[in-house]
C-alpha cells in the first residue's frame, strides 16, 4: 500500500515538473469548467426554450443536449490534438537546433584547435630559437664563437687537454639542432595543416569577405596591392627609407595589435609550400647550426641589452633575439641588388598570429550560417539557436592584440632598424647568385688564410685568430662583402 501510494505521489511529481502535461491538463480543466458554468447559467436564468424544460423534455430534445456535450468534448479534443501537434513540431524544432548547434559546435571547435596548435607549435619552436641563441652566446663569451670565417672548434684545435671540454660541447650543440629541426618542422607541418583545414579556411574566407563588404566591425588588409606582394612593398620601402614609416608598416602593426584588423593571409599561405617555405629545416639536416647561422647569431648576440630607438625604456632581448632567428629559419626572400636576403618569415609569423579568427569574427561567421538556416524555426527556436552560438563563440580560444605586445614593441624597432630584418646567413637554395657568391668567398677565405699563415710563421707567440673575443663591426662588414 505504501509503495502503491509512493508510485502515484512520483507520478504526480513528474506530471507537474513536465510544462506541456500541465499546460494540456490546465486547458482541459479550464474549458471543461467554462462550458459546465455556460450549462449552468443557461438552466439557472431559464434561457432556455419552454419547451425544453421540464416536463415537456423529450427524448429528441435530450439528444440535443447529448450534441452539445459531445461537441464540448470534442472541442476540448481538439484543443489537446493541437496542443500535441505544437509539441511535437516545438520537439522536432529543438531537435533540429541541437543538429545545427552540434555542426557549429564542431567547427568552432576545430578552429579554436587549430588556433591553440599554430601558438603553441610557435611558442615551442621559439623556445628552441633561444635555446640556441643561449649557447651560442656561452661560446662567444669564450672566444670559440666570432664573426670571421673560422671554424668553430678551431680554438680547441692546439689544445689536446681540452678534448672532453670539446665532445661535451659537440654533443649538446647536436641535441639542440635536432630539437631544433624538429620544432621548426612540426611548427612547417602545423602551419600546413591548419591553412589546409576546410573549417579554418572557411572561416577565414568569411572575415575576407566580410571586410572586402565594408563592414565596419572588421578591415581586411589585402596581400597585393599594385603588383606587388604586402611582404615584397614592405622590405621595398624598408631599404629603400628605413627611417619613416609607410603604409605596409602601419598595417603590420595594426594587424598584429588590433582584434579588429586582419591580413589576407590565405593569398599569403597558399603558395608557400612551392616556395622556400621552411628553408631552416633543410639547412639544419645538412648544414652545421651555429657555423652556418654564424653571423646571424653574432649579431643578434650584440644587439642583446641596448635600448630600442623606438621605445627608450625598453631593451633587446633573447626573446626578441629568438622571434629574429624564427623567422629567418622559417621563410627568406631575396633582397633586390643585395647578396643578402630578408627575415620574410619573421612578418609571415607576425601577420599569421595576428589575422588568427577571434571569438566576434567567429560568432558573426556563425551568425551568417544562422540566417541560412533559421527560416523555418520559430522566434522562441530563433532565439535559442542566437544563445547557443554567443556561447559557442565564447568558447574559442585565440589571441588577443595585448598577448601580442612584446612582438608589437619589436617590430616597431625593425621598422627603425634595417639591420634586424636583414638576414646574413648565406642564402642557399634561395638566390640564384649563391654559387658566384660562394666563388668569391672560397678565394677571400683561401687569401686570407694564406695571409693568417704567413702572419703566424712570423710571430709563434701570437694567440689563434679563433680566440679573439672582439666582433668585428657588422654593418661594415656586410658592406664590404657586398662590395665585393
């Protein structure tokens, strides 16, 4: 008995908690009580025929009242059958948002992923570029690492004591060209990936878009304007005046610094795989790491610690350094009468993390998939799919402008000095000029180490030209070999 009681108590427990049973229950109860007081108004003020009352009721006449108890039941049927039809079209409704919401859901979800690989296959491989630029900076201060074309191990060269010193310092150099390799490869196959991505892409289309529409919630800085590629008008006038500041600069920064502003990066990206996209990896599997970048890092190296011209309260780092050495391993292009070529990777980096999709342009990419599909919903499913997508672009992970500030404050230096973005690594695979390049090198090398022998057999007691610490002023010396 008490079970039997507890049964119909939870019966009535989720009969009550459940809207649409209430509802229908209430109109029920709501006509059936209106259509018995009609009844009863009518008998009471005897609205009735004289013939319909007692005792001149016949049978014909309670028929009558039959007709209109059947037709109250059947309007209350009625009433319910519409009521069901509404719910199950509210159901099928809800249904099909969730369907829709599922779809977005993986989208956004895909981006927000993509988004989170390209930072942090960055950020990693950025680790890696200062890890490099650390030892090379314990070797400098030791003497074992200069600006001239000596071998790196030449310091140890007369000094059999120091053979263990030696394989210590060989071994770590090799775990970090292959940490190194493998970070910059990951970061080539991540990037690859993420452009190659029909969700990523058909978000990115849309922000496109939607600047190419004047829409005054997003700009669109777009890749070629007079013929010219954004990074080939930048490096243009970043020879030719360095010392003010032109359009393409300005939209560096602003795309970098601004949630709003983005680049074409699609126009930018769907080549790169035909082009040298990536060169640092195919240097680092053939060539020697800190004898072949060399010079770069030397440079960087002296940079280290001195003020930017740009902001005086600010100094140069080995994180700056390490943003440089990224760049230059990732992309270089060729720089137009010069035996050199420029840090393109460095701006491609720039203009990648700062045209990555934010949480407006995603919700407002939603929002235009919302109208392709909200015709049929009602206002209430109108307004639950518009809740579900605010949430879904809320849920996105990107890159605010201000995370991005330390790489603001650095290009905002390169821009004022062309020595950072101007790569002096040898650029092989890149310039067709490298072979004559390398001629006149090999015949400089062999003079000048015939000159450093002469120079040795005439004073035994002079120190080896490996463990001169000075560098060398390299603005003059990149001149002299270009005058070469």
């Amino acid at each position: 008995m008490a079970n039997a009681k507890a049964r119909k108590i939870s019966w009535l427990k989720r009969t009550l908690s459940n809207r649409h049973e209430v509802e229908l229950i209430g109109w029920t109860l709501f006509f059936g009580a209106v259509t018995f007081f009609l009844f009863w108004l009518t008998v009471q003020l005897r609205l009735l025929p004289e013939a319909l009352l007692r005792p001149h009721l016949s049978q014909e006449d309670t028929g009558l009242f039959d007709a209109l108890g059947g037709w109250a039941l059947g309007f209350a049927g009625a009433m319910v059958a519409i009521r069901i039809a509404g719910l199950a079209k509210t159901i099928q409704e809800n249904d099909s948002i969730r369907e829709q919401v599922k779809m977005m859901e993986a989208q956004v979800e895909q981006v927000s992923q993509l988004n989170s690989s390209l930072n942090q296959s960055i950020i990693d491989a950025k680790r890696a570029c200062a890890a490099v630029i650390l030892f090379a900076k314990e070797l400098e201060r030791s003497g074992m690492l200069t600006y001239e074309d000596n071998y790196l191990w030449n310091a140890f060269s007369k000094r059999s004591n120091n053979d263990g010193a030696l394989q210590q310092l060989a071994k770590r150099k090799a775990a970090l060209q292959d940490t190194l390799e493998e970070k910059l490869a990951h970061l080539v196959k991540t990037i690859e990936e993420s452009f190659q991505n029909s969700a990523f892409r058909d978000v990115l289309r849309y922000i496109e878009k939607a600047g190419t529409e004047n829409n005054k919630d997003t700009t669109v800085i777009k890749n070629r304007s007079k013929g010219e590629s954004f990074i080939s008008q930048f490096f243009q006038h970043y020879h030719q005046n360095p010392q003010s500041i032109n359009t393409t600069q300005t939209d560096l920064i602003n795309v970098v610094k601004k949630n709003q502003v983005f680049f074409e990066i699609l126009d930018i990206t769907k080549g790169l795989g035909t082009r040298n996209f990536g060169i640092g990896v195919m240097e680092l599997r053939a060539l020697d790491l800190i004898d072949h970048y060399r010079k770069d890092l030397i440079r960087l190296l002296k940079a280290e610690g001195t003020r930017f011209s740009s902001d005086k309260d600010k100094e140069f780092q080995i994180s700056d350094a390490a943003w440089l050495l990224l760049g230059l391993l990732l992309y270089r292009t060729k720089s137009d009468g010069r035996p050199t070529t420029d840090n393109a990777g460095f701006v491609t980096l720039a203009l990648m993390l700062g045209s990555l999709p934010t949480k407006d342009t995603v919700k407002q990419y939603l929002e235009s998939k919302r109208a392709e599909v909200e015709k049929p919903y009602s206002e209430a499913g109108r307004a639950l799919l518009s809740k579900e997508i605010e949430e879904l672009a809320q849920s996105l992970y990107f890159l605010d402008g201000e995370e991005l500030c330390d790489l603001e404050d650095l290009i905002n230096e390169c821009c004022q000095d062309t020595k950072f973005l101007t790569v002096l690594t040898a650029n092989i695979g890149v310039s067709e000029e490298y072979v004559n390049m390398k001629t006149n090198k090999d015949t400089f090398d062999l003079r000048s180490n015939e000159t450093r022998s002469e120079e040795e057999g005439s004073n035994e007691g002079a120190a080896p030209e490996g463990n001169d610490n000075r560098a060398p002023d390299i603005e003059k010396a990149s001149d002299k070999k270009a005058n070469n």
